[in-house]
C-alpha cells in the first residue's frame, strides 16, 4: 500500500470522530483523493497542527504500508517509539485493529465505525 492510501485510509476512520475539529477539511481532502490526487502531504500538513494526531497518523501510515511488504514490523527503537505512542482509543472487540487518536482529553469515546461500539483507551503495558 503507498502513502497516500494509507493517509486516506487513517482520514477516512477520523472522520468520524466525534472531537475532531477538521471535519469540513478532511470531506475536501477526501473528495479530492477520490478525483485521484495525491493528498498526503496536505493531509500531513493539516493533522500536524495537532501532535497527538500527527503521531497517531504516522502510526497509521507505518501499520499499513509494512503490513503489506509482509514483514514484521519491528520499531527501529523499541523503548523510545514506545514513550512516544500515540494516545488512543482502539475498539473493544477482539481482532479489531480500528483506532482514533485522543484529540482532547476528556472526550467523549468515539463508535467504532465498523462495529458500532464505542471504543475505550489503550493502556499502555508496563
Ligand atoms: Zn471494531
């Protein structure tokens, strides 16, 4: 999967966060992809405004593009990528990999668009 898949795969699930504040620009991203841009960078662009959500894309990004390489993705720098983990809401049912960012603390759990359950926090191990 290229870059620019993985991007419009990670907006098209934070669409439907119910916190995030870049609705309107994110249809626009989205209907521009649809017409086959290449909207990666502006997507990056944009979610960079906000950390947590720029670290949760680029998780995004690096689970879909290895997992199609078909290798095991090993973090290049266990302990320190594991710091800087991005915090989550991932959905309750098992095998699901659907996840969102936490845009602000405190918000109300996002549904998970395919199950329809709203999601809880990753807790981190250790
Ligand atoms: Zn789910």
């Amino acid at each position: 999967m290229d870059e620019n898949r993985a991007v419009v795969q990670a907006i098209q699930k934070l669409i439907h966060h119910p916190t995030n504040p870049w609705k309107e620009q994110l249809e626009t991203l989205l209907k521009r992809a649809d017409a086959g841009e290449d909207i990666s960078v502006d997507a990056i662009d944009l979610l960079s405004q906000h950390d947590n959500v720029r670290r949760w894309m680029g998780e995004q990004v690096i689970s879909s593009t290895t997992r199609l390489a078909g290798s095991d993705y090993e973090s290049p720098a266990g302990s320190i990528s594991h710091i800087n983990a991005s915090q989550q809401w991932v959905c309750p049912i098992k095998g699901c990999t659907v996840s969102l960012p936490v845009i602000q603390e405190g918000e109300d759990a996002p549904t998970c668009y395919i199950h329809n359950v709203l999601m809880v926090r990753l807790h981190k191990k250790g």
